[in-house]
C-alpha cells in the first residue's frame, strides 16, 4: 500500500498542517485529502515521495517541505 503526504497551505504557500497516510492509490488518497480539509485551508496537494500527485488549486513548482524560509 502506497504511502502518502497530504499538505494544507494557506494563501501565500505556508504549510499549515500535513499528515501522512497508506492509501490503496494515487485517486483514494485524494479523495481523502479533500475529505480532510478544513474550511481555512486555502491550497492542498499530494504526495508520493518525491512526485505531486495532486494539488488544488493549480500545480505547484516543488515540495512544500524543501521551501526556503
């Protein structure tokens, strides 16, 4: 079962919370992802290791987590 990183970021691209789950697939994952979010969240996306599954709104240039402070 494929593991996955589920990242909310608010509008300027900063994490505010992430979790990380064992999903049968890439769509199950998603649906999960969406199905978690909360009302603040402005941006969401999915990952596989080191590959954006999904990301909502729009796509994103590189991991969340390896973003410059």
């Amino acid at each position: 079962m494929p593991a996955y990183e589920i990242f909310y970021l608010d509008e300027s691209g900063a994490v505010t919370y992430k979790f990380s789950a064992d999903c049968d697939d890439d769509q199950r994952a998603r649906v999960l992802a969406h199905a978690m979010k909360t009302p603040s969240a402005k941006k969401l996306q999915v990952w596989s290791g080191e590959a954006l599954i999904y990301a909502r709104p729009g796509s994103v240039l590189e991991h969340p987590m390896l973003r410059a402070s």
